[in-house]
C-alpha cells in the first residue's frame, strides 16, 4: 500500500531533505492547530519532503498558507479518505471479531497516509479468512501466511535421517557449535553445553557428536528437526513456529547434542554452523572448522583440528558511516540510529543510496534515538543487513525505492 501523495507538479527536485528534524517540528506544530489535521510524515521517495494529510479540509487553502509560512520549502498538504478515529473504529471491530473467533494476531496498526488498518495475523487460518470476509470494502491491509506453509508446532524428535538426539536444555551458551571424536572431547563439550551428568555412549566408529548451541527468544521455542549438509557445511535444521506472530527480543541459550552419522558428513576439511548463512560478524564461535576428514570409521580429530574461525572476529572498531553514506560489502560499520517517528517501522539511512526498513517477522524494536549500532553485511547479498545492538541482533531490508514505511 503506498502512501497518499500529492499531485505530481506540486514536487520538485529540490530542497532535498535527510530527517529535515527542525523543519518537521515547526510544521507539525502548526498542523496540529488546522481543521481536519490527520497525520504528518516524511516522503522518502520525494525527496524527504514533509506531507501534511488532512481530512475534510480545505487542501488548496492550506496549502498556500504552507508556501507563506516556508517559502521555498518542501511541504505539501494531502487529503486523505479516512480519519485516524475513522480507522480506529475499523481496528475495534476487527480485533472484536477475531477474538471472539480465536484468531491469534501478531499485532495491528493504523496508517492514515495509507488510508488502512494494517492486521498482521502471521499465519492465515480459515477461521481468519471467514473473519476478514464480513469486512469486506472496508480499508484493511492484511498480512500473513497461509496455514499449510505455516512452520508445525510439535514436540521435539529425538531421531532423524543419519543423526539422534543425546541430549538437549536451555543451557549453554547461544551462537555456539562444537564437535567431539573421542569419549573426553564429548564430555567436555556436554559440559560447555550446560548440560547435567555424563555424557550417552557414541558410536565413534559410525558416529561423532555435535553441539548446535541454539538461541531463541522467550515465548518462541527453539526446535531441531535435523542436519543438513550442503557442499562443505553441516548445520542444523532449527525451527521456530512461533517466529511468524514475532518473538521477545530477548537471546536465550538453546543447547542440542546430537549424534552424527559419519556416512552423512561432508569430506574434510568441513564447516559446523547453525544455519546456512554466515554467522554473524563478532560471533567466531558459531562456526566450528574441522580440518580433517572424518568419515573413515573410528577416525579422530585433535583439539587443535577443532576449533573457532577466526576469520569471524573483529579485532578492530568499525568505521562509523552517517546518513548518506554507502555500506561496504565486506566488513561491519558503526551507526547512530535516529528515531523517526513518521515511520510505522523503524528505519535506518537513507544509506547505500537506500532507506532500510526492519524485516517482517523481526523481534520488538528497543534501540533508542541516539543508540550506536553495529551493521553487518550479508555476505552475498546487497539487499540486506544485520542491525546489531548490544541486547539483539534485528535483520533489515532495502527498500527498492527510499520512503518511509
């Protein structure tokens, strides 16, 4: 849904504007006093320029005042097919409805300069579908996805195609792996994993063991459903059924030790992450490097063959880069998130000649304006980054043309 705009010949190619921060303040104070004042935002697609959206209100009369009070400024007044109480009624009726149904949602919210209520009810039931049907013609976004490609919510297995469980618990330490060949590497990698007594038996000749050191947050439960190995990577298949609704923002430890099946191990040397992705800069210990082969039976790796990539570490302070500036591709760099309070979501830039939104399905929001951040490259992909904070680590999107969502 874009926002509501002007007509085209009221923009300009100039003033261009980053947060424009003393310009919105003046103009939002003046707003606030006009009839039928709704909402007041930034256009990232027209040049930072300030958008006053009105309903019931004399657009053209404004306007001119607007050119008055800031000559040569980028204002403009818009008008819009619904109030925020307008929609705040819609927002009542729907979330009545759903409740009464038993629909979970993930959450709701009002955007004026789109003229809808968003609904985001992560997964789709038919339930909600019946729901959202009695609404029909009324100005409602809805997002989600469908029931049968929502992830299932089961018990934890305990065995699967070339590995079995030995052993799992909230214990340990988050963005970890480890892999043990010998009954004293196991034991020591059972403890480093939280875990209580002595570690099972293992097959040494048929298997090895694996630390996978999982994190979640509280309220979504971390599950393991497998390995899987593409190439020289072994990583776990974890699975969070809750992330769809959005999870706390908190990182907990999830720790599972499992046994491997060498038939099923990449040729040596070979990687042991979590996920397919890179792990994340800073954080060398979620990567572990095996630098022998390991599927002859009852062969053995040293500790030394075993071990962090140090690659991942970050031995120096980023660079700290301000808004428009570009990104480099290859290392982290510092930045000072500013809260814009015209979004619906938060966004950092505009950067790399973008403006980056929070991803959908992120953990709650909790920097601060004037927060230093550390954001991440993706290695391979130049259309998202990791935003990290001390407390989280939150993925973020480029939008493909630069206005506030």
């Amino acid at each position: 849904m874009p926002q509501i705009r002007a007509d085209e010949a009221l923009y300009r190619d100039e003033p261009v504007y980053g947060n424009a921060d003393e310009l919105v303040q003046q103009v939002q104070a003046w707003a606030a006093g006009q009839p039928g004042f709704v909402e007041l935002g930034l256009d990232r697609e027209r040049n930072g320029w300030i958008t006053v959206w009105v309903k019931d209100a004399d657009v053209d009369a404004l306007q001119q005042e607007v050119a008055r009070e800031w000559p040569g400024e980028g204002i403009v007044v818009v008008e819009v097919p619904w109030t925020a109480g307008e929609l705040e009624a819609v927002l009542a009726d729907v979330d009545a409805a759903l409740r009464e149904a038993g629909v979970r949602s993930g959450g709701s919210a009002l955007s004026p300069h789109r003229g809808v209520v968003e609904i985001h009810l992560g997964v789709i039931t038919p339930e909600a579908e019946a729901v959202l049907a009695s609404f029909t013609g009324r100005p409602l976004c809805v997002d989600g996805i469908p029931e049968d490609q929502a992830p299932e919510e089961r018990s934890q297995p305990t065995a699967g195609e070339g590995w079995r469980l030995l052993g799992e618990g909230l214990s340990g330490e988050s963005y970890r792996t480890s892999v043990a060949t010998t009954d004293d590497q196991l034991q020591d990698l059972w403890e480093a994993a939280g875990l209580e007594g002595d570690a099972p038996q293992v097959d040494w000749d048929g298997e090895i063991a694996v630390w996978f050191g999982a994190v979640y947050g509280s309220g979504c439960p971390v599950r393991m459903d497998g390995v899987l190995v593409e190439g020289d990577l072994l990583y776990a298949d974890l699975v969070v059924p809750g992330e769809v609704y959005g999870c706390n923002d908190d990182a907990n430890p999830h720790a599972f030790v499992v046994a491997i099946s060498r038939t099923v191990l990449p040729e040596g040397p070979f990687r042991v992450q979590l996920e397919a992705r890179d792990p994340y800069p800073g954080a060398p210990e979620e990567r572990t490097v095996v630098d022998v082969d390991l599927r002859e039976p009852g062969s053995t790796a040293t500790n030394e063959q075993v071990h962090a990539d140090a690659s991942l570490a970050v031995p120096v302070e980023p660079a700290l880069v301000t808004d428009g500036d570009d990104l480099p591709t290859d290392k982290p760099v510092r930045y000072i998130y500013r809260d814009d309070p015209d979004c619906d979501t938060p966004v950092l830039g505009p950067l790399d000649g973008s403006v980056w939104r929070l991803a959908d399905g992120e953990a709650a929001w909790d920097v601060q304006d004037g927060d230093e951040l550390t954001l991440h490259p993706l290695g391979g992909s130049d259309s998202e980054i990791i935003a990290s904070a001390p407390q989280m680590d939150w993925l973020f999107v480029r939008m493909p043309e630069a206005t506030c969502p």
